[in-house]
C-alpha cells in the first residue's frame, strides 16, 4: 500500500486529513513546530491514534511517520 493510500484511508476512516493530525498532536503537546519532540515514541503516538480513531497498526505508523517528518503529504 502506497503512503497516499495510506492518507486516503486515514481520511476515509477518521473523516481527518494530515493537517487535521498535525492539529491534534500539538494539542496533545507531542509536536513541536510541526514535528514530534524528541523523546515522544512511535509506540505513545501508535497507542494514541489505536485508542482516539481505532486506527491499525500500520494506518498509526503512516501517522507517526508524518509527524516525525520522515514522510510528508506528497510522499509516494
């Protein structure tokens, strides 16, 4: 599966887009200037999304992956 199916599916599930995401991990203190302070864990961010949205494991690492910049929203 693709990043942007990914994104799509998050969408489609969630009703929430990347931007929305970014929103709400600020909100909950584990983003700094758009990216997830040092120290914050896959596994907080992965156990979060899995609780708040009934992500999957893999739907959660999409979104831990955007957060910690290693892909964006235009990542293939």
């Amino acid at each position: 599966m693709s990043f942007q199916s990914y994104l799509k599916s998050i969408k489609e599930k969630t009703g929430k887009d990347p931007i929305d995401f970014r929103q709400l991990a600020a909100e909950k203190d584990l983003t700094e200037n758009g990216i997830l302070k040092v120290g914050i864990k896959a596994g907080q961010v992965v156990d979060w999304l899995k609780t708040d949205f009934s992500l999957g494991h893999g739907h959660a690492m999409a979104i831990y992956a955007l957060l910690k910049g290693i892909k964006n929203e235009d990542s293939e």
